[in-house]
C-alpha cells in the first residue's frame, strides 16, 4: 500500500460556532477516505487550546481546518499554517478575513457591480454614546424591517429582524454581545434563501443551486440547528427555478467568490425577493457547514460529486496551491 497522506483535521475552536464545528469534523472524518488518508483529529478548545505544539502542525502533509467563524475561518488560521508551510483546505489569508467580515465583503460586492442588499455599519462606540442617532439614520437610510447582525460571526448567532422601532434597541445590544461592529441590513421582502458551493483554484465551479426552507420566520439558530424531524427546515435540491435565474445565480456565485479571492471552496448564500424576484448576494462562507445535511456537500452531491470525493479534491486542491 502507497503511504497514506497525514491528514490533520482541525475543530471546535474559539468561536461562538464551535458545536457546529464539532458536528462538521466528525462528519469529515467519518467520510475520509482511510485508505488513503491518515486522520489526525486537532480538537481546539473554547479558550484556544491546542492539544500539540503549534509547530508540529509541519509534520502533516495537509490541514483540513473545519472551523467555523472567528479564529479559524477568518483567516487567523489560514495565516499561521501558510507561516508554517503546511498546504491547507480552503482559501487563503485574503479571501477567508474578507467572507468573514460581511461589511468589507458587501463593499466588495459593490465595487465588482454586484448586487446586495443595502446596509449601513454600526461601531460599538457610536451605538453606546449615540443611540438615538444610530437609530434615527437606521430607519431614515435603511427602514423597516431590517436585519441587524454583527459583521463577523456565522450561523445566524446574534442575528435579529426588527419589525418596530421598539425591537431596534434590543437587538443592536444582542448584536453588539457578540461583535464591535454590526450591519444593519434592508430585509429582503418574502425572501427566498438559495446557495451555491463553489469549488476550485484558478477555475472555479459551481454546484446546482439549493434552496432552503426555513422552519421559522427566518433561518435562525434554531431553524438551522434545533428544529428536527416534521418541524426541521427543508432543502430543497435543485431549487426550484427557471433555468436562466439558476445559472444568473450560479454566475453571481462565481463572480462572489473570484472578487473575495474565496479559491478553494466557498458556499454562495442569496436572498431572492420573493415579490420582484431580485436577485441578492448575501454572504459567502470559506469554511460552510460539513455535517451530513449540510448543504455544501449536499449541492456537490446533486452536482455529481459524491461526499468523499469532494473531500478528494479538497485535498487535490490544498495540495497543488
Ligand atoms: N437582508 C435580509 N433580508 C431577509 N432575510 C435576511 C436578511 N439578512 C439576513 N436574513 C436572514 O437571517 C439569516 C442569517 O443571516 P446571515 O446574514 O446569513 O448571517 P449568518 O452568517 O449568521 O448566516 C439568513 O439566512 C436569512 O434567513
Ligand atoms: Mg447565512
């Protein structure tokens, strides 16, 4: 038998998605290949403990990080392992600190003439010492409803929509437990949720589009995470689209992902309005869910590429950047 490649998956981590991390490695893990791969779980702890030294991540041939959110999909990782030489999953420095901040991603967007919602940031210091102004330009630039969330977490963690101006208050506190930044963003009326996986270095592909139909008012926490069985939120893969919309977002997919410098994998998220049928960008994720029924590989999946195949061509395209 060839020698097998030393693979390190890492997880948990620092950030407030580390559950979900946990249930994404285990589904990694469960799906490589053992033939040819050599697993190292690297569990990382909610304060930031390693279980080795940092420098023996060199003796790895790859890293797979499967962390989600700050410390580990923003970057902070991607930096440290590119310091030590190790090939790694997913994209670099750039395109992981530009999908994880979703301010600096939507300026992005907007300067390639890609569509977003409008949004407004917030700074911690403005909302504690001006609250009544913050407010006053939040109805006056964006209205309501409108989505507050903090500009760098994930999985619908300290995200609200606020109908009345009542609520506003509130849920810039919420946002601001979790971030010093948050965007105040236009809802997209009677939104209808799709994404996109992309995968690739120079060339990027897109998968079908998927679709998501959230068991609550929006896809939150809880939509995501807690609701099962007859109450679960539902996929539905492909969406249900006509042709030329699917292939204007698998396009707007690509172009998201080229803009940010998200190579590797990345998952495309759009709001689609539900009564003007507008096509949104919403977020992009360059290290999405793994968990068997998460739509990442489930879109690959559809596309024709089979779980542990896909986690092949990671490794393939970790290997050769
Ligand atoms: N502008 C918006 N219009 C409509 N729904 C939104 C909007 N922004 C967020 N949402 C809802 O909130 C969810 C979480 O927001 P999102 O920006 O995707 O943050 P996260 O990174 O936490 O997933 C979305 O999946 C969607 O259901
Ligand atoms: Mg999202």
């Amino acid at each position: 038998m060839a020698a097998r490649l030393r693979v390190a998956v890492l997880y948990g981590g620092q950030s407030g998605e580390h559950d979900v991390s946990v249930l994404s490695a285990q589904s990694v893990m469960a799906h490589l290949d053992t033939s040819r791969y050599e697993v190292a779980p690297i569990y990382i702890t909610r304060d930031g403990r390693w279980p080795i030294p940092l420098e023996q991540l060199r003796a790895f041939d790859v890293v797979f990080p499967v962390l989600h959110g700050p410390m580990g999909e923003d970057g902070t990782v991607q930096g440290l392992l590119t310091l030590l030489g190790v090939p790694f999953v997913g994209a670099g420095v750039t395109g992981s600190a530009v999908g994880m901040d979703k301010a600096i991603f939507k300026d992005v967007m907007r300067a390639h003439g890609l569509p977003v919602p409008p949004s407004i940031v917030v700074r911690r210091h403005e909302w504690l010492h001006h609250p009544e102004a913050v407010q006053a330009r939040a109805l006056r630039e964006i209205g309501l409803p409108c989505f507050v969330k903090p500009a760098c977490l994930g999985s619908s963690i300290g995200v609200s929509k606020v109908k009345t101006q009542d609520a506003f208050s509130a849920a810039m506190d919420e946002a601001f437990r979790w971030d010093r930044k948050v965007l105040i963003e236009r809802a997209v009326p009677k939104a209808r949720e799709l994404e996109v996986s992309v995968l690739g270095n120079d060339t990027l592909r897109a998968s079908v589009v998927g679709e998501i139909i959230p068991s609550r008012e929006f896809y939150d926490y809880a939509a995501k995470y807690l609701d099962s069985g007859e109450r679960a939120s539902r996929l539905l893969i492909p969406a249900p689209l006509p042709e030329a919309v699917a292939d204007w977002v698998r396009t707007l997919a690509l172009h998201a992902a080229e803009a940010t410098e998200a190579r590797g994998m990345a998952r495309v998220d759009f709001l689609v309005d539900g009564e003007r049928g507008e096509v949104f960008i919403s977020e992009i994720n360059t290290i999405p869910g793994f968990t068997p029924i998460s739509m990442y590989p489930k879109l690959w999946e559809a596309s024709g590429v089979p779980y542990a195949e896909l986690l092949n061509t990671l490794i393939a395209l970790a290997l050769e950047r």
